[in-house]
C-alpha cells in the first residue's frame, strides 16, 4: 500500500464517529490527568487497560495514544503556571516556563507551549508516516554500546549547558545515578543500599520531582502566603510577536521536533531525553546563553516540540517492531496483544485500518487539543490571580493524593517532603534541580546498557569507540566535558594576565 491509499484509509478510519469520540474522550482525560500533579499518563493508562477488553484494537490505541499525548499539554500547563512537573519530560518545561510566569507572561507561555506541542506534534505524526520502517531499521542498527553513549550524551550534555555552574550541574548529575542505584539489582536480585523494603523498586521518581520541585517551590513561597501570585491586572493583555521573535522561534520548534523524533524512534530513549537535548542545544547556540533560566521564549518551545514529537515517533518502534521505548509504550503492546494484534513489522500490511487509521488519528487529536487549549489559556491563568494561602495548600493536597496513588505507599509521600527540604536547600546553595532528576532517571537504563555491552564485548570498553555511532556520541560527549575545563582556563589565565598587569610585570 503506497502512501496516499495509506491516509485515505487512515482518514475513513480517524473519521469514523466512534472513532472521533475515543480520541475526544482521550485527548480531555489525558489533559486533565496531565494537569494533576502525580498522576501522569502510566497511572491513568494502568487503569484504563481493562476496558480495551471491550473494544477493538484501533479504538484502544486510539483511546490511549489520545491520553498519552494529551497528558503532555497538561503537564506543560502545571510546570508553567505551578512549576510542578508531574512527568519527566515536564521537567525541562518548569525551567523557562515558570520564570516566564511570574514576569507575568503566562499566557505567552501557555500559548507558545500549546502551539510548539502542536507543531512537534505534526512533524513527528509526518516523519511516522513517511520513515517508519526506514527509522525501524535504522534503530535495529543500535546496541548496548549506542545506548549507553547516546545516554551519556545526553547526561553531559544536560549538565554542561545547564544555567549556572557546569561543576554543580555534573556534581548533580552524580548524585542523581547515584540515587538510580538504590533498589533491587535486575540481574541478580540482590538489594542495593535499600534502607527499608518500601524501597525495594527504587525511590519514586514521581516523588523526586514533586518534591525537589513542587513542595520546594511551596516553601520557597511560604512567606508571600498573603499575596497573589503575579498582579492580576497584567493577566489577560494581550500576546503578540514580532515577525523577529517568530522566525526564531519558528527554528527552536523544527530543531526541538527533529531531536524529538529521532530520539523517540529509537527504543529506550523516548521523549524524555529528546527534552534535556533539545533544550541543551538551544542553549548552546543561542547568542544569550546566560538568559537561560530567567524565561527564555526558545527554551521553552525547543522541549515543548521535542517532547510531542518524540510521544508520537514512540509508536514507531512500538508498532513496527513490537519493542516498546517506555513504560507507556509498553501498555500500549499490551493493549495490542489483548486484541489478537501481535507487533511487529506485519502490522503495517496485516492490520493497515490500524496503524494508518491511529497515526491518522494523532493529527486529529493534536487538532482537537489546539482548538481547546487556545481558548482556555485565559481561564488557566486566572488561577495566578488566587492568593498563596487559597492555592497552595490545594496544590499540596494535589501533591500528596498523586505521589501517593502512584504507588499506594506512604513511605512516598515521606520521601517527597525530604526531596522538598532538598529542593529547598539546593536552591539557596544555586544547585540546579534538574541534572540530579535526569541523572536519577536514565541512570538505570545507563547502568543496564553498559553491563548489557560488557557481557556482549568480553569487557571490552574500547567497543564504545569503536562502533561508528558509538564513537561519535563518546566524542560528542568528550566535547562538552572540555567546554567547562577551557572555560575555566580562560579564566585562570585572565586573572593572571590582569594580576601581571596591576603588579606592572608582564607575566607571573
């Protein structure tokens, strides 16, 4: 099937009423889950599962791909307005989106995050339908040692670009694997540096973020408790962009959807990762660098992007090779299997209504999503108008009802007050929050990528620079480690060069 008959089927497909009212429902439930802090698309997912028993397998996937992206413009909305990121790639989000809030521009930012969630969106739904068998056999390219790199990649990269100090970023980093590393080795069973059996899975990583950035963020604000969170009268005027300020955002958003796409094509990495890189890169061209952080427009849209289109292009090795990327990804298999569809590269030509008719159905999704979300923005940003003491003890309660529900522990909520206290001190001593979460969550996939190649390669560690890919992500990665190192020597050497001059010499 060539690929007009492909998206005429898929049309007939997404256009079907039942069809158009799974993907509504979808698409609502997965922003107002996204919305709560906590609870993300994995919870939600988890309990719909059963009701795929009822219906048919393009109905399924179309029910939850609708609740997986949907629940990414919800998580967009609290991390900009709150700076609760209820999801890993909400993460990046908080970073330019909340300082844009509290200048008073959060319905620049809601409107950017809604209309870059849109465009990512798009671009990756395009490159599903036009490479994803080309990409499918591309990822077949990678192994143990390509993850590994492309992690560490990522890791560094995240780390280095970071606002601030890279030294603090990357002592962060360390201790965000290093907390990885608390739970149940997967190979042997045995228990590492687990203080209780409520540990034994690892610390939560929903409790991680909702403290060190939620109930930090909380603490931080106790003594405005009486006043509003931004000037209510700065709330509705209205937003408008200069043709400049477009055409680079315009640019943030393709670079932001083309790393989104990539990384979220290839198992293992997902949308996740694509944020940290994509708002690295930014960074890293931008001609303001020490903008970032204050809420830079561009650091917002880039991840925003990457993070939608890396939620679409998850569904290529998914659908096309039967390997999910992620946890959510995994559900959706499991929904395909409930339904008599076994995945793998024969469900493009065994079942077309499915895969053209649920890609299909993304752009319908999105669609519906951005005719919804433009309109509301007024609404969400009314909600800065409440005074602290209204709003925060409800943005707590929300806390500790979705920290809770994840797991059903309360050894989580526990852990969620002392990341606060973290948050907390690690903001006061200028440490940034967010290398020490991107460190906590790939360093478990990091850890299982490198002993999965060492047991392939005998224990060879110089198979990472051998393999091609491999080789040039390590090099990529040895690039950003010596920025911050020359970095630090121009300035070494500047000071000496001054101290000579003041002391009338030439050189010390």
């Amino acid at each position: 099937m060539d690929l007009l008959s492909g998206l005429e089927l898929g049309l007939v497909t997404a256009l079907q009423p039942s069809n158009l009212l799974y993907a509504f429902v979808g698409v609502i439930l997965g922003q107002a889950i996204g919305v709560l802090p906590g609870i993300g698309a994995m919870t939600a997912i988890s309990l719909l599962l059963p009701i795929t028993f009822y219906l048919g397998p393009t109905q399924s996937l179309i029910m939850l791909g609708g609740i997986y992206y949907g629940s990414q413009y919800g998580g967009a909305i609290a991390s900009i307005l709150l700076r609760v990121p209820g999801t890993p790639t909400a993460i990046v989000t908080c970073l330019e989106g909340y300082p844009m809030a509290r200048r008073g521009e959060a319905g620049k930012a809601l409107k950017l995050s809604a209309i870059a969630s849109f465009f990512g969106s798009t671009v990756g739904m395009v490159i599903v339908l036009l490479g994803a068998l080309p990409l499918a056999r591309f990822a077949l390219n990678f192994t143990a040692a390509e993850y590994f790199s492309i992690m560490l990649l990522g890791l560094v990269g995240a780390s280095v670009m970071c606002s601030g100090s890279a030294v603090r970023a990357l002592s962060m980093t360390v201790l965000g694997l290093l907390l990885g590393l608390v739970g149940t080795d997967v190979n042997t069973g045995v228990y590492r540096f687990v203080p209780h059996d409520a540990f034994a899975d690892g610390i939560s990583m929903v409790a991680m973020a909702m403290g060190i950035f939620g109930v930090a963020e909380l603490l931080n604000n106790v003594g405005a408790a009486s006043k509003a969170f931004v000037d209510p009268n700065g709330l509705g005027r209205p937003t408008a962009f200069s043709w400049r300020e477009l055409r680079r955002l315009s640019r943030a958003a393709w670079r932001g959807s083309l790393i989104g796409s990539v990384l979220g094509a290839l198992p293992g990495t997902g949308a996740a990762i694509a944020t940290f890189i994509s708002y690295a890169a930014e960074r890293r061209i931008s001609k303001h660098p020490e903008e970032f952080g204050s809420g830079r427009p561009e650091g917002l849209v880039a991840p925003e992007a990457a993070n939608n289109a890396g939620a679409i292009t998850a569904f290529i090795p998914t659908l096309t090779l039967g390997i999910p990327g992620d946890p959510v990804m995994a559900l959706m298999l499991g929904a395909m299997i409930i339904n008599g569809v076994t995945p793998g590269p024969g469900v493009i030509t065994e079942h077309p209504e499915l895969f053209w008719g649920v890609i299909v159905s993304f752009l319908i999704g999105n669609l519906i999503l951005l005719v919804l979300n433009l309109p509301l923005i007024r609404l969400w940003v009314r909600f800065l108008s409440i005074p602290y003491w209204a709003l925060y003890p409800i943005v707590l309660i929300c806390l500790v009802v979705g920290v809770y529900s994840f797991r059903n522990s309360i050894a989580d909520v526990y852990t969620t007050l002392a990341f606060g206290l973290i948050g907390v001190l690690m903001a006061r001593l200028s440490f940034p929050p967010a290398p020490l979460l991107l460190g906590f969550i790939l360093g478990p996939m990091l850890e299982e990528n490198l002993r999965r190649a060492m047991l392939l390669y005998d224990g060879d560690l110089t198979i990472f620079f051998t393999r091609p890919l491999s080789a040039v992500f390590m090099v990529a990665t040895l690039a950003l480690l010596a920025i911050p190192a020359v970095a630090a020597l121009r300035r070494a050497t500047g000071g000496r060069r001054r101290l000579a001059s003041e002391l009338g010499g030439d050189e010390l």
